[in-house]
C-alpha cells in the first residue's frame, strides 16, 4: 500500500505526507476482535499504570466521540482548560474524568458501543481532506496541523491502545506491518522538532533506521532554521541510530525509556546526536 500523499510545500518539513484513511476500518476490525476475544478476567487487568483494560477501553471511546463531535459535527461544548492549566495537564484531567464516568459501564456493553462509534470514525477519515488545517500535533511541533498528520496520529494513538490491551491480556504486539510501518512513520515525524534545541552547522544530518518489514530509513537535516525530514539525504550523516521495530514504537510512547533504547540501538558517528534523537516522544506525555 502507498501511504504517501502528494507533496504540501508549507509543511514540506516534516516530509512526505502520509495517508492514513485506507487503514482506519481494518485498525477498527482489528480493534474489536481483540476486545472480542477477551476472557471476563482480562479486563480488570492493567493496561497503563493506573487503568485497566475496561479503562483504556472507555478511554478509547472518548477519542472516538470527541473526533466526531468535533470534526465531523461541528460541536464546540464540553471542557475546557482551567487557569495555569497546561494542555498536557488538561488533557490528562479531562480523560480521567471520562475513564471515570465510564465505570459504570459493563464491558459488553462497551464493546458495542465502540463497534457502533468506531465505524463511524473509520468512515469520518476515509472522507477526509488531507490537506485543509487541522488540530495541532504538539509532539511535532506544529500547530495546526495539516489534516493528514492529524489523522495519522489518531491511527497511531488507536492502534497504541491495542496494542496495549493486547500485551494485557497476554498478547505480543500485532506483527502486521500494514499498521505498523504507517505508525513508525508517522511516529518519526517528531524528529526535528525533538532535535529542536541542538544546534549544528546547516547540513548536518541525522538518520534513524528501523529494521524489519515494518522499518524504514529517516533522516533529518538542520537547515538554519529548524530540522527538516525534506532534504536529500547525504553520503554519510553525522549520526544513525540503529533501532529494531520493538523498541523504536515502544520508545515513542514511552513503554521504554531512552537510556533502554540506547542499549539496544547501534549507533554511528556523533554518539550526543544519536542520543538527542532517542529522546524522540510522539505522544502528548
């Protein structure tokens, strides 16, 4: 599958635009088999520090609600940030609150309703527009974002939370390199703005390469201005880090830290900027 979209020259920085919209409705039958497939126990099981299966559930189902209140229908109520909050913090308010809420909600019935609103997301961003402006990727540094990065990152955050339900229930990460090189994809589009604080003469390149069916090859360039993932790659960057598909996705979203990842990554040449970029985070954390 081509996931790549045609070039948009303001953004050119982050590189090739990804299309998402083809593998929402299958991230969405995946999703609901695993649900599915699970036994009574496993979801009073923990799944992320502090929430079970059932929570990250009902979590889950709150991203697909808030997308499609606000994207598709035009809604504007609900929460808001409170004074001095930070946007990590108020997101972090506003889904405990909906985790909350939720308790009194039975799994079976859960599962139903994320069949229900699940297919319609699915169906809300094979219609999208990939180009027009849309909510902003902190993590990438940009805000608005354009559409096809918005909705690559809500793939990467509904396929995450599988993945995690998954590995509580026993379960090893989803193989399919279908979703999973769409996720490190998009995944590596927070390198320049991670290498944001690193100065280097203009040039100066740094590559990452993932191993595996699912892995690729990214190299980010400083420019003067910022990084960049647009320009040509060089003979021999300043830095590669080495990483295999495992760790690389898991230390995105933090399921292991930087320093884990550097003792398992092979590194190359400029050993502070291959560690600058294993300080790579593409979650609001």
């Amino acid at each position: 599958m081509n996931s790549r979209l045609g070039d948009t020259p303001r953004h050119s920085w982050l590189g090739a635009p990804i299309d998402a919209r083809p593998l929402f409705a299958p991230e969405h039958a995946a999703l609901m088999a695993t649900l599915r497939g699970l036994a009574p126990a496993d979801w009073g099981k923990e799944a992320v520090p502090g929430w079970t299966v059932r929570d990250l559930a009902a979590h889950v189902l709150g991203d697909f609600y808030g997308r499609l209140a606000r994207d598709r229908d035009g809604h504007r109520e609900g929460p808001a940030l409170a004074p001095g909050e930070t946007l990590e913090a108020f997101i972090h308010r506003i889904n405990q609150e909906w985790v909350h809420t939720f308790s009194r909600v039975s799994p079976a019935a859960l599962t139903d309703t994320l069949d229900l609103v699940g297919g319609q997301v699915a169906r809300f961003f094979e219609a999208a527009d990939p180009g027009p402006p849309s909510l902003g990727v902190s993590w990438a540094g940009v805000d608005p974002a354009p559409m096809w990065l918005d909705s690559a990152r809500d793939f990467t955050e509904f396929w995450t939370h599988r993945q995690q339900i998954r590995h509580a229930a026993g379960r090893e990460t989803d193989p399919d390199p279908r979703f999973l090189s769409l996720v490190l994809d998009t995944f590596m589009r927070a390198l320049p703005h991670t290498l944001r604080e690193i100065a280097a003469p203009v040039g100066t390149q740094m590559q990452v390469r993932i191993d595996g069916p699912a892995g690729g090859t990214w190299t980010v360039t400083a420019t003067g201005d910022r990084w960049s993932l647009a320009e040509p790659d060089a003979a021999r960057p300043a830095a590669a880090v080495r990483l295999d598909a495992e760790t690389a996705w898991r230390l995105c979203v933090r399921g292991i830290q930087p320093d884990a990842a550097l003792a398992r990554a092979r590194i190359d040449g400029d050993r502070e900027l291959a560690e600058a970029a294993c300080r790579i985070l593409s979650i609001v954390h």
